[in-house]
C-alpha cells in the first residue's frame, strides 16, 4: 500500500537529530521505502511510502531519529481511477 505521510515537529529537534533524520529518510529512499520525500517551507515535510498496513508505515517512522518530537498523520492513498470508477459506480446504483 501507499501511504501520504505528511509531518511536522512538536518540539524542537536538535542538529545531530536532523542529520540523523536525513541519513535515514536517505536509506528509506534507497531501500524504496519512500518513493519521495520533501520539505515544507512552513516547516516539517511530507513523504510518499511504501508499507504492507498503516501499522507497519508506523513501525518504521517510529524507528527514525526524530520520532518522539514529530507528529505524523499517515493516510492511505488509493488509485485514483479505480477509486473514481467505485464511486461513478454507488452513484449509478442509486440512480444519481
């Protein structure tokens, strides 16, 4: 499954953190576990990742350095003409 995984901090982080965070979003990237990863201006960022569940997805941000002072709010994507199709479909199937 694909999971947006957007993230931002709820306590400050140290330097010796954030280049450990960046050395292991960097390994998530190699390995294909993110797919991308990117920094927000306002702060925080935003990943696309790649895991079996939603739990797993936690399972490994709960590994990296940062984990403990940054909030994540994992949400699953799903195909956007698949899921557009289900939809045109429960609409015809109520007559709308």
């Amino acid at each position: 499954m694909t999971f947006l995984v957007p993230a931002k901090p709820k306590a400050p982080h140290t330097s010796a953190t954030v280049h450990a965070q960046k050395t292991f979003a960097k390994t998530m990237l190699e390995e294909g576990t993110l797919d991308c990863v990117y920094a927000l201006v306002s702060g925080g960022g935003v990943a696309i990742m790649n895991a079996d569940s939603a739990a797993q997805a936690r399972e490994k941000l709960a590994q990296g350095p940062t984990y403990q002072v940054t909030e994540y709010d994992v949400q699953a994507l799903l195909n956007y003409a698949e899921r557009f199709d289900q939809v045109a479909g429960t609409l015809e199937k109520q007559g709308l």
